[in-house]
C-alpha cells in the first residue's frame, strides 16, 4: 500500500486497535526482551513497591502501540522516528484460566502535521487503558513512498 501525502490531511485519523493484554503475555515479552523485573509478573513485589499490581513493560505498551502506525504505512521502516511519556502503569490483571484479559489498550491515531518537503507524516496516537491516558506525546514520524 502507497500513501500519498498530498492525499492526507492535519487530524485525518488513521484508525485504532484494540490490545488484549494478558499475564502470559507479560512473560512472554519478558522472555523475549530480557526484562525479567518482578514488577511485570510478581503480584505480592509489584505491590510491595507501590504499585497498584502487576503492570505491563513500558516497552510492550509502545511497541504494541505504534503496530498501528506500521499497520497504516504498511512497513514498519517507514517509521523513523517514535517517541513517547509514560505517564501511567498499565496494570494487568490475574486472569489466568479465564477468558477475560487482564488489561485492554485502545489506541487511535491521527495525523499531527506533515512536511511535504521531506516528504513525512507525523502520527499522533491516543493511548488508553483503564479510562487513562498511559502514554503521552505519543508520536510516530513516517516517510511516505
């Protein structure tokens, strides 16, 4: 898929998605990622530090985030910049055995600007779970074909 920039326009949105997150998929992306920190799958530490329980690695809620924006520009090195705040945990619920996931991450996305000259889109993105904004100034730049 060929997007053109001419086509596009400042708060066109570009869709959203639905992230079902559960506890195996926590360790899962520990496993993957090396981050093996407590504080993703250890209840009793995660609370004992404060936390209101488990929570999701900032990374996996960003990584599964901008899947959005390379699901619309159709390759994932047409993003070449991404940037983020974390501004809340994404805690996620014990809800093993069951078919109930632990969180739900709704992202949307829209476009920010562009700059024809370089011939580049900014996506910003709505991050929600839990009725709150997880991420912040959540934003991809995309070179368009």
């Amino acid at each position: 898929m060929s997007i053109d920039i001419a086509e596009l326009t400042v708060g066109q949105e570009i869709g959203g998605r639905t992230i079902v997150v559960t506890r195996t998929d926590l360790v899962k992306y520990a496993g993957a990622s090396g981050d093996f920190n407590p504080i993703h799958w250890n209840e009793s530490f995660a609370t004992g530090v404060g936390l209101p329980g488990v929570i999701a690695h900032g990374m996996f809620t960003m990584g599964a985030a901008v899947q959005l924006v390379t699901d619309w520009a159709g390759d994932p090195a047409a993003v070449v910049d991404f940037q983020t705040r974390f501004t809340k945990p994404v805690p996620v619920a014990d809800t093993t055995g069951t078919p109930e996931p632990g969180a739900v991450i709704e992202v949307s996305g829209a476009i920010g600007a562009l700059d024809a000259d370089a011939g580049t889109a900014r996506v910003d993105l709505t991050v929600v779970a839990g009725g709150q904004k997880v991420l912040m100034k959540a934003q991809a730049v995309v070179r368009l074909a």
